[in-house]
C-alpha cells in the first residue's frame, strides 16, 4: 500500500527566519521588499501541475499584508494553518504572551482566508522540554493539532527524547505530530526537509523517507519555506557565514529537486494524511470572509 505523507510549507518571508534575527529587527521588517506572495504563487503553480494539496503554515503578520494569497491558498484546496503572529519563538514567551500571540493569529486567518484554523506549527520548532505547557494553550485557543516538536539535536532547537510519532501530550485529544526523523546508529536523523534538504544530496532524503515507510509503517512530513525557491531574494547585510551557509546554500536546485519528491511520492495536507487522528471539527467551516 502507497503511503502518502504530509506536504507542508512554512509561509515566511526570507527576512524573517531565526538566522537573520540577530541582524534583522522586527521593526525594521516593513522597510524590505516582500517576496514571499510571487513565491506562493510558484509554489500553488508547481502543487498545481503535481496534483498536491499541501498545509501552508502561515504567520498572521504575512497574512495581514498578503490577504488575497491567503485566499489563494484556500481556494486552490489547501490546507490553512497558522505559523503564529510574527516568528516569535514560543520558548521566549510566557504563557500569557503566547496565548495572544496564537490567538491573534488564529483569528486573523480565519477572517481572511474564511476557513477553521486547526493546524499550528512554531516558529524554529521552538516547543520542547521546557515549554510543553504550551499544548495546552493551543488546545484551549481552538487548534486541533501542533507540528512543532523536531526530535532531533539542533543548535536552535529539538527535543532527540520526543516521540517520533504523534502523541497526544495532556490526553485530552490534541495531537502533537513532530517532524519526521530516521532512527539509525542510536539516535534521531532528520528527514523532514528544510535546509537539510538543500544542504545534503537529495537522495539522502528518499532513502530516508523510504525507510520511515518500510520500517516504522508511517507517514513522512516535508516542509519548506517560500524563499527557499527564491535564489534572486535580496542578500542581508550583516549575516554571519552559519546564517549565510544554511540560508543561502543550493537555493538555486531547489525547485527542481522539490518537483523529483513530488513525482516520486505521494503527498497530502496535514489535516487529511492524519485525518485518523484529529478529532472532528468543534464547528463548522468559516465563510463569510473568504470571497471578501
């Protein structure tokens, strides 16, 4: 039986990532040229000619600029997550802040793209040992599922103690479905995308997506950002050479090698590949605001 694994993008623009937040403030974003709306409209192209349907986990300040992208997003049948408000980390912020944080964003994307928000990923898979608290949040703010734990040993984040699998972290019916890793040599490899894809040969990435289909019987998450397909984006100023290697690195390739995994596997949104799991909706689709 062909296993179909979960497509996700991480909507951001290519001024926002972790790697530039020490040369880069937020106060400073409105002043660079956005890129990310062209870059969705190549990526919903490229998912169009592959037949995918794919999660866009989407940050509510893009979301509040871009609003007829998102529309986009949801017309052309693809899931509509939220990424939170502004790339803040979720292990900076109390609980209170993160509440508002993922509430603001929440509700920002319902009113533009007219649709459920259930899906939530963190900025930099910042959710780990010292911020579990946060799941709770999320379940009481109306999400039904996080993708934000990455079960590997990173030096921005990661938690190798994590389930490799979903989980239910209070028992309560929220999901936790982390990133997808290959378990060799007694630890946790990636396998999920993002610079590793870019950084490494890509056939690394489908022996290993294969071996999570024939040894542990599961799915395989991919995720990836706008910009990554965007090797004409601005250079910051300021980088340090770890912030340039791994944002800069075979931005040129991506886009092809992003078309081979497309055709070689089959590929879903988070909310239907994992549709055993999440519970039914608390209520039903939003609409008034998506022809808006």
């Amino acid at each position: 039986m062909t296993i179909r694994n979960a497509m996700t993008v991480d909507v951001e623009d290519y001024f926002q990532v972790q790697a530039f937040a020490g040369c880069v403030s937020r106060a400073e974003w409105d002043g660079f040229p956005r890129r990310v709306e062209a870059n969705v409209d190549r990526i919903l192209a490229q998912f169009d000619r592959a037949d995918v349907k794919a999660t866009f986990f989407t940050l509510g300040w893009i979301a509040e600029r871009h609003p007829a992208m998102v529309r986009r997003i949801v017309a052309a049948g693809h899931e509509l997550a939220s990424h939170g408000w502004d790339h803040t980390r979720a292990d900076s912020q109390n609980p209170e802040e993160f509440r508002q944080d993922v509430s603001r964003a929440k509700a920002t994307l319902e009113d533009i793209g007219g649709v459920e928000i259930a899906g939530y990923r963190a900025a930099t898979f910042s959710i780990g040992a010292r911020n579990l608290w946060a799941f709770g949040v999320l379940r009481e703010t109306g999400h039904r599922y996080s993708s934000s734990i990455n079960p590997i040993a990173h030096d921005l984040y990661g938690m190798p103690g994590a389930s490799r699998t979903p989980f239910q972290p209070d028992g309560d019916g929220f999901w936790e479905i982390p990133m997808t890793t290959v378990r060799a040599f007694g630890r946790n490899w990636p396998c999920s995308g993002g610079g590793y894809f870019r950084l490494l040969p890509s056939f690394l990435y489908r022996l290993g997506l294969a071996r999570v289909h024939e040894t542990d019987r599961q799915p395989g998450i991919f995720y990836f950002h706008p910009w990554e397909i965007d090797q004409d984006q601005p250079r910051i100023p300021g980088a340090g050479w770890k912030s340039r290697l791994r944002h800069y690195t075979n931005l040129s390739r991506m886009e092809a090698d992003l078309d081979d995994i497309l055709r070689r596997f089959a590929w879903g949104r988070m909310d239907n590949v994992y549709a055993d799991l999440l519970p039914a909706r608390t209520r039903p689709p939003i609409h008034q605001s998506a022809a808006a």
